[in-house]
C-alpha cells in the first residue's frame, strides 16, 4: 500500500495492520509522514508544480525542502500532501507499513 500522506478525505487504508517497533499500529490516522523528510529524486514527470522542485548543480531535481527538513509540499498543520494526485514516483512507491517507512519511523 503506497505512502497516504493525502488530501483525500477517504481514509480507507487504515485497516492496515502493520506495526511499528513501538508497538503502534501503523495507518493513515497514525502516519508521521516521515518519509516526507527523504531526499525525492524526480526521475519521472509527474506534473510536481515547480515551485516545489529544487535543481541541483549537476542538473538533477529533487522534492524542494524547506529549512525544517522537510518537504516544501507537505502542508505542516495537516501533514498532509499537498500535491498527492502529481507526487513524484518515489512517493507512490513508497509502502506505508514496509520495510523502509517502519525504519524511517524508527
């Protein structure tokens, strides 16, 4: 199940039943959305507006983060997504509950 740091209001991923080393489950209703604080190559043209890409000196794009580390279109109150439907590709890859964000949560 990809990452669902979304703006939709459905939440339908919360029956999900992973759980951090913590002991806490793992859902939408739960999600830190630590992710949101990786490094987001862009490899793929998913329509990320450009306000939120950033251009490193070899010419490389990536997720634009602001000065508290995390990515510029993550919206702080909700810590929701705000460009969930154009997220780049890592984004939709990324399994909420897998290997990778339960590490990331630990």
């Amino acid at each position: 199940m990809p990452c669902t740091s979304n703006t939709t209001p459905a939440r339908a991923a919360d029956a999900l039943t992973a759980t951090d080393a913590a002991g806490e489950s793992v859902s939408c209703s739960t999600c830190r959305a630590n992710c949101c604080r990786l490094e987001v190559l862009l490899i793929t043209d998913t329509g990320v507006p450009e306000r939120f890409v950033e251009v490193d000196r070899w010419g490389g794009m990536t997720m634009a983060r602001l000065d508290d580390g995390w990515c510029a279109a993550l919206d702080r109150s909700t810590m929701l997504c705000t460009v969930y439907d154009r997220r780049p590709w890592i984004c939709r890859e990324f399994e909420m509950g897998g290997h990778e964000c339960l590490a990331e949560r630990d």
